[in-house]
C-alpha cells in the first residue's frame, strides 16, 4: 500500500529563488503576446526574500513521492503593525 504524501505549504529558501522566479514566469506566460521577456528573475526574488517572504506549496513529484516540486507561489509582505 502506498503512503499518500500531501502538499505542504512553507516559506521558500533563498537557494530557491531561481525556482521561483521560474515559477513566477511561468505563471504570466499568458502576457507573451503583449509583454516581451521574463516577468522577474533570480536577483530579483532574492531582493524581495528581503522584504517578505514567498509561500511556495509543495507537491509530491508523481514519478518519485520521496520528491516535491513547487506547483504554486504567492509573496507576502507585512506593512505596519
């Protein structure tokens, strides 16, 4: 019997910000016909890790459950109190 692995929410790493970036880019994929080059980039994430933090969700790769990717990304900041 197969253990199901759930998705897992989590803050992102530094050493994902490429992942990220690739994630992020992938998502306004729908701009190419009007917007030309990358939404972001790496240095670009990590600049605003500084700031915030980006929520990534993990799922289990389907070919290896020992393995996640990032399936979904969202940044948050908190301003004030």
């Amino acid at each position: 019997m197969r253990m199901m692995v759930l998705p897992q929410l989590r803050v992102a790493r530094p050493d994902e910000a490429p992942a990220v970036g690739a994630l992020v880019n992938a998502a306004f994929q729908v701009e190419a016909f009007f917007k030309r080059g990358d939404r972001t980039n790496a240095a670009e994430v990590l600049d605003l890790m500084q700031r915030g933090e980006f929520l990534v969700l993990d799922e289990p790769d389907e070919a290896d459950d020992s393995r996640a990717r990032l399936t979904a990304c969202v940044y948050a900041r908190v301003h004030g109190d």
